[in-house]
C-alpha cells in the first residue's frame, strides 16, 4: 500500500472509533455516555422502573439477583466483590471497586453502575455477566434515573 493509502484508513479508523466507545470484551461500539435525562417529562421510579430489571422480571434480560442479592442462596457477586443490591440501601454503597460512587445522584455517565451496565468500567466483565445484557433503553431508564437524582427509599 502506498503512504497515502495507509494515512487515510488510519484516518478513517480514528474517526470511526471517536464516534463511541469499543466495549472492551466483545468490541461492540457503544453509545457515549450523556449526564442528562432522555425525557425531563418523565420521572423513572427505582422500584417501578429499575427494580424490575434488576430483579429479572424483564424477559431477555438477565437481572442481578442471582449474584447479588443476599436472598439467594448463591449470591458471589456479594462474596467476591461485596456488592449488595438486595435493597437500594446497599446499593448506595456499593461494593469492593465502587463504593458509594456506584451511583452518584445526577451523574450517570460517573456512576459505576452505568459504567458496568455498558461495559466500560475500568475493571471486570460488563454486567450481567455473560449477559444477556440490559437493552440501551432499559440502560438509558438507569442513566435517567440518576440523572433525576436517584431518588428512592431505602427498602426498595
């Protein structure tokens, strides 16, 4: 190949990934993250919106209570990494890598639970792991949530 050719694809392969960010275990481009609320007319409810999810009631989707509520009787999400998602009270937590900033009130884009959902944390798998993984809207009621201020009780 000529110089030419190989600055332009390298070029072109610069613009192609500045366009989102490569999901690192599977390489999938995913959508940047933005710290606002999709739709500001609409407020998402944890226990009616989230936790659903969360709990796997969502067909195709796997939710986190197998590894991560303490109600199950295998529950490694918890003893590996001792994150709790049982209630929103360990949530707000976090575990080993995320502490309290799993969820920082108005920043999605910052919060760790965001960054697992999409697979862009910067240590272990995205989550759940080994997927199926949350749809970008069911990922974007997380991001919406937050981004509303992440409001909710502790026992939800």
């Amino acid at each position: 190949m000529t110089r030419v050719a190989l600055i332009s694809i390298a070029g072109l392969a610069l613009a192609i990934s500045s366009c989102g960010d490569l999901q690192p275990k599977d390489g999938v481009i995913i959508a940047a993250c933005v710290d606002g609320d999709s739709d500001p007319t609409k407020t998402v409810s944890f226990e009616d919106d989230i936790r659903p999810i969360m709990n796997g009631e969502v067909p195709g989707t796997q939710g986190c209570k197998q590894c991560h509520y303490d109600t199950e009787s295998s529950h490694i999400g918890i003893d590996q990494v001792g994150l709790n998602l049982t209630e929103l009270e360990y949530v707000r937590m976090g575990g080993i890598n995320t502490h309290d900033d799993i969820i920082v009130p108005g920043k999605p884009c910052e919060s760790a639970i965001v960054q697992k959902l999409h697979g862009s944390f910067h240590i272990g798998a995205r989550m759940p792991k080994n997927g199926p993984f949350w749809s970008d809207a069911q990922i974007q009621l997380m991001q919406d949530w937050i981004a509303e201020g992440a409001m909710g009780d502790d026992d939800e």
